[in-house]
C-alpha cells in the first residue's frame, strides 16, 4: 500500500533559477517511512535528478 502527501517545496534548478511546486507525492515501499521534511526533500531530489540541498520542503501533509 502507498503513502500519499501533498507537498510544496522549491527546487533550485541551477541555471533555470528556482521554481516552487506542489502537488500529490505517492511514496512505496521503504520510502513510506519518511517522517521529516528533509527526508521527504532527499526523496524529491533523487526523483528529480538534482543534489539533495537542491530541494526545501516549505509544507507537507498525508493525505487520508
């Protein structure tokens, strides 16, 4: 069973500058474990190729 979180955080897309997104984040798997924004910001960094300082969590929560 998946954990589904709707998430805002900014990404710094190095030569595009930074963008905000938010939206629904469905996590499988081990990833359903994640607890703290930063985790859930290293989880969106690796999805979107980037470092993970690249990507701050500014607001999350689990949708029921």
């Amino acid at each position: 069973m998946s954990l589904k979180l709707y998430a805002r955080f900014i990404a710094d897309l190095e030569n595009r500058g930074q963008c905000e997104y938010g939206g629904i984040i469905e996590l499988n798997g081990k990833d359903r474990e994640t607890t703290s924004p930063n985790s859930l910001g290293r989880l969106i960094a690796r999805e979107l190729s980037l470092d993970a300082e690249s990507v701050q969590v500014t607001h999350w929560s689990r949708l029921h």
